[in-house]
C-alpha cells in the first residue's frame, strides 16, 4: 500500500475490518526535491525538462526511453 493508508487507518477498519501495519523500506529515499518550476506552455516545459541532445543520443542509438510528467 502507500503511506496514506497509515492516515486512513481508522477507516480501513471500519470499513473493511483490516489493520494498517507500517512497514519501512528497505532503501531510503533517494528523490531529490528540487524548486518549483512554471512554464507558459508545455512546449517551454518539455524543452527545459528533456534537453533536445539528450534525446537526439538516445535516438541515434536506438535507446528506448520511457518519458512522463507527475501530475
């Protein structure tokens, strides 16, 4: 489950009379949290985000690539 089972708990309960155990990872949190960032339009924001050369590399070399963007 996510963490926000944990802030749920007592509905889990009432609900579908399960527990919410914590259990820690096994790796510690390696995201980096940077400064928020706007942009006009999402061509400004894929430029900034995706370098055009980095992507022309992966292109040449036939690297697959998986793209996304947190909502």
């Amino acid at each position: 489950m996510t963490a926000t089972a944990v802030s749920a708990a007592e509905e889990f309960v009432r609900f579908y009379g399960l527990g919410v155990a914590v259990i820690p990872p096994n790796k510690e949190d390696r995201s980096i949290d940077g400064q928020d960032r706007f942009f006009s339009s999402k061509k400004t924001k894929y430029q900034a985000l995706v370098p055009e050369a980095f992507l022309e590399t992966c292109f040449t070399r036939v690297h697959p690539m998986i793209t996304a963007e947190k909502g």
